[in-house]
C-alpha cells in the first residue's frame, strides 16, 4: 500500500503513464519535448526495465555514506557475539521459515478476494436484521480494509513475536526495535528523511492519476468518520509492518549476519509489493535499504514508523483536497 517506496518508486514511475506497454513511436526530434512521446518512452518494455538500474546507482553512494559506519558497527558487534558464542546460530533459519510461511498466508488469505469469498458471506448469513444488513452494504469497503489491516496486524505482529518467544527464551522483545530509548536523540534524522521525501511527494502529487490512485479507500471523503477509520487502520498496519521488517526480522538476523540483515529483510520487502507498478516495487528497495538501516541505527522502530504514516497520511490529504474531494460533514448519512 501507500508507503516510502510507493513515493520513491512513483517519483520515476507515475511522471509516465501506469499501464503503457506499448513502444514509442518513431516521432522526429523536435517532438522530444512532447509529454506523450516522453510518457511512451518511459514505458517502452526495454526502457521500463532498465531504468531503476541508474537511479539505484545514483542513490546507492549516498546510503553509504550516511550509513556505512552504521554498517561497521552493527558488523562489529556480530563478530564480538560469534565469538563469545560460537555455537550455531538457528535465529536465521527460524526467521527465514516464519517469514516464508508469514508472508505466503497473508497473500492468499489476507486480502480483499478472501473477505468476498468467506468473510462477507459468513458475516451475511447472521441473523442481521434490516439494519445490519444496511450497514454491512454501507460499509462493505471499509469492512473489507478492517480485514485486510487486521490479517496484517496478526501475521506481522501476534504469530511471529510470541513463536519467537516461546523458540528463543532469552531474547527481549523490546530489543526488536520497540525501545524508545534515545529516540529524541535521533529525531532530526527523522526530520532529514522528510525533507528529502516530502518534496518528491509534492511532485509526485502533481501527475495526473494521484488524485484517483489514493487513498485506497475510495469512500474516505465521505466523512470524516470515514476517513478517521480508515487512516487509524492503516497506521496501525503499518506500526505492525515496521514491527515485522524492521524490528523482528533486523533483531533475528543481527547478531548472525550483521549489516547483511538490513539487505536480507529488503528482500522479502520488494516481494510484498509485487503485483504494484514495476517501478514502485524497485522503490521498496530503496526504502527497504534505508527504513532498516535507520532502525539499525537508531535500534527502534518508531523513526521509521513516523516517516511511514507521514508520508501515507500526506498522500491521501492531497490526493482528497487536489480533486477537491475532503470530507465535509462528520458522520455520513
């Protein structure tokens, strides 16, 4: 859904169309300055493919240099906790597996298809009256989002935090990410990753599909009730993905793999979005990269939790306000 990556990824991706597969026409140069040519450029299937390669390129000596010594560190410190346990380390194994089993479960289960299929008809096969019934269709979208944030809440946070737990006695859970410890310490870093975003997101807010692309809830500009619901919902599955990603996935793997964990938890994070944009899911590299070594530098989650609902809660207010769309009245009729 809207996230760090959806930005990085529309930045390139939406200043051409989503759906053209076509190859440019053969157009004389001094049409090189038409939208369209340039639109069907960009999609060319040649073009489109090859094009996160220079701006991955581009990005990649400025990730390391703000975070390289947080690399050697957290390298540092896995090589001083192998060599005070030399034992085989199983965490990596478990993780992987989880993660596997995690991720496969939540997408042939956790989304909009499943509540069709099983959800609704369960839910409509109560005895709901008149009014329930009316509420159920009033609310049918907004019933479907509470399912899918809700599977996400649960495999992301409830099934792999207690598994660990009960796996791995001696771990803390607050050490995954959830301590607060020195965060106002780093909370200008916070404020440097939406300044570089916040911009981006202001171009991105400009090209012509934004305004019909978020939010995903196609129903929040009828209330505010409506859209309160919806960005609570959303902000909690996102406190549950960085949770997930960021802090069980970093703290299982960091002291086996050391700053490799940051790019072995990026892996599983560009597959949940595939099915996006092609460009959106190599923009969840980049954020992957980033959002985890700054939980690694930081050692918590929130930094990258507060970039996350920043960056969403912005998309949708501009999304709603440039087609004139914000909500008028608080509760819909």
């Amino acid at each position: 859904m809207g996230n760090l990556g959806a930005v990085v990824g529309d930045l390139v991706g939406r200043l051409g169309s989503r759906g053209s597969s076509s190859g440019p026409p053969p157009l004389p140069l001094t049409r090189i300055h038409d939208v369209s040519w340039w639109t069907s450029f960009i999609n060319y299937p040649p073009v489109k493919a090859l094009l996160p390669v220079p701006v991955l390129a581009a990005i990649a000596p400025a990730v390391w240099w703000f975070f390289h010594e947080t690399w050697e560190e957290v390298d540092a410190e896995a090589t001083h906790q192998r060599a005070l346990s030399p034992a085989v380390d199983y965490r990596p194994a478990a993780c992987f597996v989880i993660t596997a089993v995690v991720l496969t479960v939540q997408e042939y289960y956790g989304g909009r298809g499943f509540f069709d299929q099983v959800i609704r008809p369960m839910i409509e096969s109560l005895n709901l009256g008149t009014l329930g019934k009316t509420r159920l269709a009033k609310y049918d979208e907004l019933y479907g989002y509470v399912w899918w944030a809700s599977a996400r809440i649960i495999g992301y946070v409830l099934v792999p935090l207690p598994l660990w737990k009960l796996l791995f006695p001696q771990d803390s859970l607050l050490d995954m990410g959830l301590r607060g410890r020195g965060f106002l310490s780093h909370v200008w870093i916070y404020g440097l990753c939406l300044a570089v975003v916040m911009p981006l997101l202001w171009v991105v807010a400009h090209q012509p599909d934004f305004g019909s692309y978020y939010p995903f809830y196609k129903l929040a500009s009828r209330s505010y009730a409506d859209w309160a619901a919806w960005e609570v919902m959303y902000f909690l599955q996102f406190f549950a993905l960085e949770l997930f990603f960021r802090g069980w996935i970093l703290g299982a793997l960091r002291r086996s793999l050391g700053s490799s964990a940051v790019f072995a938890m990026a892996l599983p994070y560009c597959m949940i979005h595939y099915g996006k944009p092609y460009l959106e899911a190599n923009g969840a590299i980049i954020a992957g990269v980033v959002l985890g070594s700054l939980a690694m530098r930081t050692r918590s989650i929130y930094a990258g939790f507060l970039v996350h609902i920043t960056v969403a809660l912005s998309m949708d207010f501009l999304a709603l306000s440039r087609r004139g769309a914000l909500p008028t009245v608080f509760w819909a009729p």
